[in-house]
C-alpha cells in the first residue's frame, strides 16, 4: 500500500473536467485508489466519487493506492496534481 498526502493546486479545484482526467488515468491501473478528504474516503475511480469530495483550491487530500502497480498510479495520479490538471494556477 502507498500513501500520499497532496493538495490541490488549481484554481478551480476538483471540480468535473480534473476529476475526469483524475478517473480515466486512475481506470489506466489495475491497483485500487483511494481518496481521503477529513473523514470521507471516496473511489478514485468512481467520477461520482471523485466529485462528492468538493476539493477546492487548497484542500489537502490523501491518496491511497492498493496493488500491483501501485507506486506507478499513485505517481501517474502526482503528476496530474502538479500540473494543476493543466488549468490556470492561483
């Protein structure tokens, strides 16, 4: 299991179009993600999921992923983070 804390960094936070981009690349793995917000724990492959977590601009949120590839999905998943899911930054 990998854990990593991150924060989002786009201006608009996680709202439809970077919660898409997040699910397609986490559906790319075959390892399970986790997201953590406080005490609410969503699929990160699940949109739906993804977008009931409300992370705006700031909001440090807890990645976990469980599997065979897991190192990989979670830096897959780092990269789109630190790119600010290409949007404008704050």
């Amino acid at each position: 299991m990998v854990v990593k804390r991150i924060k989002v960094t786009n201006e608009y936070g996680l709202h439809a179009r970077p919660s898409t981009l997040l699910v397609k690349k986490a559906t790319q793995y075959r390892s399970v993600l986790k997201i953590r917000k406080d005490e609410i724990e969503v699929n990160g492959k699940s949109l739906l999921g993804v977008l009931t977590l409300a992370a705006a601009y700031g909001t440090v949120l807890e990645l976990i992923a469980d599997g065979i590839d897991e190192k990989e999905l979670i830096e897959e998943i780092e990269r789109l983070f630190s790119s600010g899911f290409d949007e404008a930054k704050k």
